[in-house]
C-alpha cells in the first residue's frame, strides 16, 4: 500500500491495541515482565505488512512536504487488533 493523501488520511480513524517492548542498558537478570497492551488512536497514513504508521494531526496544504505530525510506527508482529472508530468512505 502507498501512502496515503492527508484527504484521504482522515477518512478513517482507528484504535490499534499493540504489546509494548523495553530495552535497557547494562546488565539485567532474565526475570519475566509483563508488559500491559498499549491503545493508540490516529489516521492512518501508511500500512503495510510489516508495519502501521499512525497520525494525530494531518496537515490539508497541498504545498506541505511533510503533512503528518505526532506520528508513531508500530511493527506488524506487535499488533493485537484495529478496530475502526470512523470507517473510511466506500468509493463507488
């Protein structure tokens, strides 16, 4: 999939529940953590099978370069489940 218009962006707005991950620095013992599911809100602005790209503010010039602010990707293998919360309109 290409990415999308900003127009197009803001068709659809969906929730995306994903596991979180942590890294840190030095030395750690093996010990299980639990990591709470991680909801985030936004326009789609890219996806594909390797990763969602999430926006929560979309910039409507034209003549923008860079028309996605607040923007998180969220590798696929990380994704519980999208559920939309606007439904993109159906092209005839």
């Amino acid at each position: 999939m290409k990415e999308v218009t900003p127009a197009e962006a803001q068709q659809a707005i969906v929730e995306v529940e994903w596991q979180d991950s942590h890294f840190g620095e030095g030395w750690a013992s093996a010990t299980a953590r639990i990591f709470p599911p991680v909801f985030s809100v936004g326009y789609v602005a890219y996806e594909d099978e390797h990763q969602i790209f999430l926006v929560r503010d979309v910039d409507m010039q034209i003549s923008t370069l860079c028309p996605w602010g607040a923007s998180l990707a969220i590798p696929r293998a990380a994704v519980v489940s999208i559920r939309y919360l606007k439904k993109p309109k159906v092209k005839p």
